[in-house]
C-alpha cells in the first residue's frame, strides 16, 4: 500500500512538474485540475485504510466517481490546452 501511493505522488509530481515547465502559468486552470485529481486519488488510497469494509466500499465507490470526474475534467483541459 505505502509504495503505491509513493509511486501516485510522484506520478503526480511529474505532471505537475511537466505543467509549470511547459508555458503554464499559476492562473492555468490545469493545475486547479491537478489538485482536485489529486484530492480525490488520496481519498480512494484513504478509504482502502477504513476498517469497516461496507463505510470502505461506500467511500471508496464515491472517492471513485470523484476521481472519474476529475481524471474527465482534467483530460478536457489538457485537449483544450492542445487545441488552441
């Protein structure tokens, strides 16, 4: 468990590293993207940790559909960002 979430930050880290060096700027709205993608992958690592498995399953089914949402706005963006 602790090596995947290492492994999900600096996934993360790299993205966002990737963003700051490639023209973006603190008002990108790809990086507000980022942390709410990022709020909601700690949120599904999070409810693995929840000893009661049917709360477990209900939170991380939600913290799913949040990454879900998240992973499809962040996506839009980026293709936006490409296709200016």
């Amino acid at each position: 468990m602790e090596e995947d979430v290492i492994r999900c930050g600096n996934d993360l880290w790299w993205i966002e590293w990737w963003l700051h060096h490639h023209g973006t700027g603190p008002g990108d709205p790809r990086i507000k993207d980022l942390a709410v993608l990022t709020q909601a992958v700690v949120e599904v690592l999070a409810s693995s940790q929840i000893a009661n498995q049917k709360l477990g399953r209900e939170f991380r089914f939600e913290a799913s559909e949040a990454v879900r949402s998240a992973a499809n706005q962040f996506a839009s963006a980026q293709a936006v960002t490409a296709n200016a």
